[in-house]
C-alpha cells in the first residue's frame, strides 16, 4: 500500500490552501486559508519526550534524527486540534484554539451549541457547564441550571445546560479544565475537583471566557487556519421553543452554516460535522458546504461484517458525504502485546467506499503507562512513547488524512518528520 495515500492527501491540500495573506486581504474575496508568516509553530518538549519513549525500532531512529536535525516546523492538515489543546489548557477557549494553531494544528476543531436565546456557543456538550465552567459557583446563574448541585453522590449530578442562559449571562461565566468531584460536600468541591493528575489547572486562572461561535471564526481567520465546527446533539427536545420563537434542527443546521457565510468564509476550508448523520446530509445535499464529515457514534459497527458495514455507510456515500470520522477504535484490538495491530474491516471498507478517515481523539487518555483508556482499547501499550507507533500505524495502514489530538504539536512533529500535509 502507498504510503497513507499520500498523492491523494498532497491533492485536497492544495485545494484548500492555494492563496496567500496578500490575496485574502482583497476587498470583498472570501477567506480562505494559506500562509500566514506573523507567527512561527512551536511545538515544545513534549514531542521529544515521547521519542525518547519509544522502544528501539526505525520509526524511533528515523524520528530521533529529525529531532537532533529539523530547525523549522511547518503546519500541517493531518494536525487537527481537538478542543483547542486540553491536555493542558481549558478546552474550547480562545486561548485554547490560538495555542493550538500555534502548535500547527491546520485544522481546528470547535463544537457548537446553542443558549437560550439561539445564540452559537462553544462547548462541547449543550449540557456540561456544571463541569467546564464556575456556573455552580454563581448562586444567580447556579438557580437557573436544568438541576443545581444539591450534594455530593448519590444525590442526582447537577445538569447546566446552555439553553438555561442567554448569550450574555454564559458569557460572565469562566471557563475552566473540565472536571468535577462528585463525591465533594461543597459547591467549590465539586466545580474544583476532579482534575486528572496528568492535567493542569495552571492555564485557568485568569477567567477565559466561553468563546461565541463567530469568535472561534475569526480567531482561526486570524492563524490562517482551517474550520472543523461540530454541531452538537441537542439534549433538549427538538424543535426547541422559547417564548414562543421555535428553532429546529434544521433552522440549528442552517445557522451554523450562516455564520461562516456571514463572514465570507470560502466553503472549501469548513469542515462540517455532527453525529447527527441527518445534519451531515443535510449540509452536503442543501447548502455549498460539501467538505462534511459524518463522525462515528456505533462502536458495535467496527465488529459487523464487512457487508453490514458498507450498508450502513451507504446513504453517506449516496449524498456525497468525504469525509467519515471514526474514534481510534477503528483498529483491530490485539489479543496480546505481542499480536500485530490490524485495521479493522470498519476502516478497511471505509477506504473501499472512497472515504477519507479522520480519526479521533490522540493523547486523549492519558500517561499509556496507566493501560490508557477508551481511545486505546485493546492496544497493549506499556509506555507513552507507544503513541508515535501507534499514529504511524495509523497513517500507513489505517491510510488517516487526519488525526483530532489534545496536544496537536505531538502530531505536528511527526507529519514534519514525514513531509506529510504540510502548509506554511
């Protein structure tokens, strides 16, 4: 097999990244993404950490050499941020995505989701502001939560949604690293707690405010990066009704849609998403932004047969839909450390149908020396060096086009070591 395709990636590259800074500066041109020389890419100790984890093989000679020898990195589209860059920064804040970008993340992820007043807002869940926010911790805005915090468990978990709030009240409250301590006696317990170890609380104390979709816009117009906007699964019911104005899924569908169009974004560089494989359609077949990519929420379907699988992916494939995005999952699971990682007959079919894959979420679970978690199901690693196998792994058999991390500069370093999506 030809190294992950590496003619097709180099061709969708260049579809989205062709202009320059002095043309996206012509009155009235839509943006599009390209070179932007105002910032260089940092990518920090961590990537060379990992390197030095890695067990004794030629991907680990191969990448130690470019460590001791590449002076100058370049962004590139197999980096995709996810979040921002929560391993160690509150997700989905400004200060997030720019760290991100910074890092060479060409692409940027951002989900959105809708406040009460139908007003785009960046989180990654309409209901989880009880633990990325100090919600809980503000008496007016905590009396307005679908459920305040009443104790710890087994008392039922508080739920604050932005739906309870206007743009303007979710926009008084700090964002913070995502996490809560359910077994805590007090408010402060709980909204302070729950940090995993191996993250930090350092980068969230100075209040980052939770950033509105058109924000998140121009912040990645600013870094000349690309848009990959999730739109989130209401846990509302749908349409939603306030004060009599009524918003349904598709009036939610369209909205995100507008904001891009309202900001003279060219469609080519958004990255539409959703779980919601209705929403994905929707945009493919109704609208001019075709790049969708339908994310993968049916675990089961990477153990069916080949033959269920192609059904399923099927009305993806007959309304135009690029793009599929499955979680990690889509290898085979190993029986021991010792058996050969394989790809599944998920992503093996995916490819068949003429789908590019990217996956989800890279260095999500933590230290591998703990066995990791969800994102590594099955993968035997026994150390953090273990990640870069497993993403040239990815890249070489599993054939990705891109990779969601928490920390896009380990990502980064690797496509610069391989001369693989590069742009600025």
């Amino acid at each position: 097999m030809a190294m992950f395709n590496l003619v097709a990636l180099i061709a969708l590259v260049a579809v989205v990244s062709a202009e320059t800074s002095d043309e996206k500066r012509i009155l009235g041109q839509r943006y599009k993404s390209g070179k932007n020389p105002s910032y260089s890419i940092q990518l920090g100790p961590r990537p060379y950490y990992l390197v030095q984890s890695m067990k004794d093989s030629p991907l680990k000679t191969q990448l130690t050499q470019c460590a001791n020898t590449k002076k100058r990195f370049k962004k590139s589209f197999l980096s995709v941020s996810h979040r921002g860059a929560p391993l160690m920064f509150p997700e989905h804040t400004l200060h997030g995505l720019e760290i991100a970008a910074r890092m060479g993340a060409d692409l940027i992820e951002a989900d959105v989701t809708f406040t009460k007043d139908r007003e785009l807002v960046v989180r990654h869940a309409q209901c989880d502001l009880h633990t990325t926010t100090d919600v809980l911790l503000r008496p007016e805005l905590a009396a307005k939560c679908s459920r305040n915090w009443t104790g710890p468990s087994p008392a039922p978990a508080p739920k604050c949604c932005t739906s309870d709030f206007t743009l303007a009240e979710v926009k008084t409250m700090c964002a913070k690293m995502d996490a809560a301590d359910s077994r805590a006696t007090t408010r402060e317990g709980y909204v302070n707690g729950g940090v995993a170890s191996w993250r930090t609380t350092l980068y969230g104390r100075e209040c980052p405010r939770v950033p509105t979709h058109k924000e998140y816009i121009q912040k990645v117009k600013e870094y000349g990066a690309k848009f990959v906007p999730e739109m989130k699964t209401p846990e509302i019911p749908m349409p939603y009704n306030d004060s009599g104005i009524i918003f349904t899924q598709t009036d939610y569908a369209q909205k995100v849609v507008d904001e891009y169009i309202e900001a003279n974004i060219d469609p080519s560089i958004v990255y539409l998403q959703s779980f919601l494989w209705s929403d994905v359609i929707y945009w493919s077949t109704k609208t001019d932004f075709k790049n969708t990519c339908a994310l993968e929420g049916t675990y089961d379907a990477y153990n069916w047969s080949k033959d269920a699988i192609k059904a399923w992916l099927k009305p993806l494939k007959d309304a135009g839909v690029p793009v599929l995005a499955p979680p990690t999952l889509l290898l085979a699971n190993r029986t021991s450390a010792n058996a050969t990682i394989e790809v599944s007959n998920y992503a093996s079919v995916a490819l068949e149908m003429g789908f590019k894959i990217v996956t989800w979420s890279f260095e999500r679970d933590g230290p591998l020396q703990q066995g990791g978690g969800f994102y590594n199901t099955g993968l035997f690693a026994d150390r953090d060096g273990f990640n870069y196998e497993f993403l040239d792994f990815m890249v070489k058999k599993a054939n990705i086009t891109g990779i969601f991390s928490d920390w896009p500069a380990t990502v980064t370093f690797y496509a610069n070591c391989m001369g693989l999506g590069l742009g600025m």
